[in-house]
C-alpha cells in the first residue's frame, strides 16, 4: 500500500485522499503529490465558479460524495465478520 510520507502531515491532507490515490493506481509518494497538486489547481481556477452553484447542489454532491466513500457494497460483509461491533 502506498504510505504518502510527506503530505500526511498537512493539514486536509486525510487518508480518504491518500485511498483515492491507490485505488486509482497510484503506489508512490508522487501519486500523493501529484493529487495534491490538482487539487490545488483546481481551487485556484474553478473557486470563482462556486458562487453560481446553489447550496443545496453542493449539499447534494457532498452526500453523494460520502455515500460512494462509505463503500456500501462491503457493509454486508462488515456485519458478516462482526468488524462494525
């Protein structure tokens, strides 16, 4: 599994990130950094759009958003072993 070293210890930097890197293949620190980087980008140029989003799009993306990571395709087997006692 990839150990992002340096990024871990910023701020925002969380290990739902660092999931999404390895699923998407990534198995070096770079993977890390290079997701990092985007995100950045991404801040920079697209925040200005953010005030023509309504609230309730974005509450919406949000939930959408937690739902995927929760991963609830393996809740089943999550209760099958007992891991969520």
């Amino acid at each position: 599994t990839m150990k992002p070293q340096i990024l871990s210890t910023w701020p925002g930097y969380t290990a739902a990130a660092a999931m999404r890197d390895v699923f998407a293949g990534g198995t070096t620190p770079v993977a890390g950094m290079v997701h990092a980087l985007v995100i950045l980008l991404i801040f920079l140029f697209a925040a200005p759009l953010a005030n023509y989003l309504a609230l309730p799009a974005l509450e919406g993306l949000l939930l959408l958003t937690a739902w995927n990571m929760s991963e609830p395709h393996h809740w089943h087997s999550y209760v099958n072993s007992g891991a969520c006692l």
